[in-house]
C-alpha cells in the first residue's frame, strides 16, 4: 500500500489512502462483473436489426444482399424485389403481427424462415401475408411459431 511522508524539522505524517470498505468494494466488483461480463454482451446483441431496412435500399426489380443472419421483422414489401435467403437468412417477427407483408406483383421470396408473429386471430397474424398482387415466387421457405402459414387475400 502506498504511504505518502511528509518531513518536517522534528516531524514526520504519513497518510495512508482510505481503503474501500468491505460493503463497497464487493458493490463495485459485482457493477464491473455485471458490465463486463458475457451475458450483459449477450443481451445488448440479442435484438437483431431490422430486414426492412435493407428491403427499403434493394432497387426496384432488384435482389436483396443481405449478409446471413437473424433480423427483425414485421417486413412490408411495396414493390417488386427478389429475396433469396439460400437457407441463412431468418426474419422474426418478435412475437407481433405479421412477419412479412406482400403489397406487390413480381416479389420472389426463397430460402427464408420466417418465425415468431403475433396470435391475433383479428389481426390474421402470419408468417407471410399477401395483400394483393400477382405473379409473385414463394419457394423453399420454413415457416414456423406462426399463428397462421401463409395467408392470401385479395
């Protein structure tokens, strides 16, 4: 432990730093342990980022590049795009909703698992929603803990 000394004619202090008393030095270790530890990491990557965002930067007619992953849904596609996951790609709808809307003529979806709406019978919660729209691709996709598959309308 460092001890500071101070010299005087006839004179000698010495100070000595204050320790941390038990109670806090066991606080300050379980907060650091808390921060630092791999569970905190852990829940700060467990949201995954959103798919839309990268439907909404794929041109008109063009194929998403997604990296594979997790991401988060609900997903509305407006317009014509081509969504080739290859079996890597998963999008969930954190247990709200839909998962992914089709509004569009022309969208291919393949190779996605699409998991995790909502269970709003009112709502027709789903794994895939097809609003409207025609000649639309959907292959190879696994859809589960869904309250319904796939569901078209219009």
């Amino acid at each position: 432990m460092p001890v500071a000394a101070i010299r005087e004619p006839g004179l000698i202090l010495r100070h000595r730093p204050p320790l941390l008393r038990p109670a806090r030095a066991l606080l300050v270790a379980a907060l650091l342990a808390a921060l630092l530890s791999p569970l905190h990491a852990t829940r700060a990557a467990a949201v995954p980022p959103p798919l839309q965002t990268w439907v909404d930067l794929t041109p008109t007619s063009g194929t998403l590049g997604a990296p594979p992953g997790v991401y988060a849904g609900p997903v509305v596609i407006s317009r014509p795009i081509a969504i080739d996951g290859r079996g890597q790609i998963t999008v969930d709808g954190g247990g709200k909703g839909t998962v992914v809307t089709l509004r569009a003529s022309g969208v291919t979806l393949r190779g996605l698992h699409l998991k995790h709406s909502g269970d709003s019978h009112d709502g027709i919660d789903s794994g895939l929603l097809i609003e409207n729209g025609s000649h639309n691709m959907i292959e190879n996709n696994v859809i589960d803990n869904v309250l319904f598959g796939i569901t078209l309308q219009g």
